[in-house]
C-alpha cells in the first residue's frame, strides 16, 4: 500500500496500514508529499504472527522522524481485521 501510494499516481486522503507498513528500501521522507496530511495509521494485532515482522512501533518512529505524522493503534488479537477497531478509525 505505501510503496503504491508513494511511487504511484493515486491521491490518498487517508492511509491506513493494517498489518502491514513500510517498505525498508523506500525513504518516507523522500515521499512524504504523495501522503496526506495526517501521514500513515499503523494497525497491528497484539498477537499477530507477523508481528515481529512488521515491527510497528519501530515504522512509527521512523516515518514520524523522516517528518511523516504516524500513528500506532493495536487491538486484541490476530493478522485479521478487527470490527471494533476498523468501526473506531472511521468515527475519526
């Protein structure tokens, strides 16, 4: 979803990164005017098995010191999409 949005064409008006995030070879800075304005949402699950992987709080803090505002939400639970949470960032 990022590298789309960075490389690509497409205005985004919201980016929500659920179970996922940022590529390692992409700098966020380089591409931080193809994001809006209230940067990247990071969504993970307390107990996804990709967790570790992703690593969340470490993207968060790399996109917010390349001076792309991030944001860290995790909810209870797997690699899923979660009803509650996902109803929660659209009543933002």
């Amino acid at each position: 979803l990022c590298r789309w949005i960075a490389l690509g064409t497409v205005q985004a008006d919201r980016v929500v990164a659920w179970a996922g995030g940022w590529p390692t070879d992409l700098d966020p800075g380089a591409h931080r005017d193809r994001f809006p304005s209230a940067g990247v949402e990071v969504v993970l699950g307390s107990r996804d098995r990709f967790a570790s992987w992703v690593d969340a709080e470490a993207q968060v803090e790399r996109l917010r010191a390349s001076g792309l505002p991030a944001t860290l939400t995790s909810f209870t639970g797997g690699h899923r999409l979660d009803w509650d949470t996902l109803t929660a960032l659209a009543a933002r």
